[in-house]
C-alpha cells in the first residue's frame, strides 16, 4: 500500500541497465492510480502507483511495462 509522506523507490523495466536508486517522497495523490512525488532535490514527477516499489511487496521490481521502439528509414 503507497502511503502519503513515505518515501519509495520506482521499478525497473526488464532489458534496461538503470542504475537510479533514487527515492521519490508521496506528497499526494491525483486519483486512484496516480501519485505526486518529490525527490530529494524538490523536483516534483506524477507517477502512476504501480511504478513505485510497494514495501508489502519488496520482491516485485519489476515493473510489467513493455517500450516498443519503431525506427523510420
């Protein structure tokens, strides 16, 4: 459960070398889904709930999401 003030980390996406273990702040929620966060240098993102690492569930990384890249020739 995503909880307001906590401070949480994103998820990775599989097949990308992402080295930021940043941790985003919740400071408030937009909708059912949807969070804003702060980062430490009081830089504020809107991401959706199912990015952030949930502490419940620490194993689950992770994120389901899928980029498809189309290139133009």
């Amino acid at each position: 459960m995503i909880e307001l003030g906590k401070k949480y980390r994103l998820k990775k996406i599989k097949g990308f070398e992402n080295s930021d273990n940043e941790y985003y702040k919740v400071i408030g929620f937009y909708n059912f889904d949807t969070v804003i966060c702060e980062n430490t240098y009081g830089e504020r993102f809107v991401f959706m709930k199912e990015f952030l690492i949930d502490p419940q569930m620490p194993n689950e990384i992770y994120s389901d999401l899928m980029l498809t890249f189309y290139f133009l020739i």
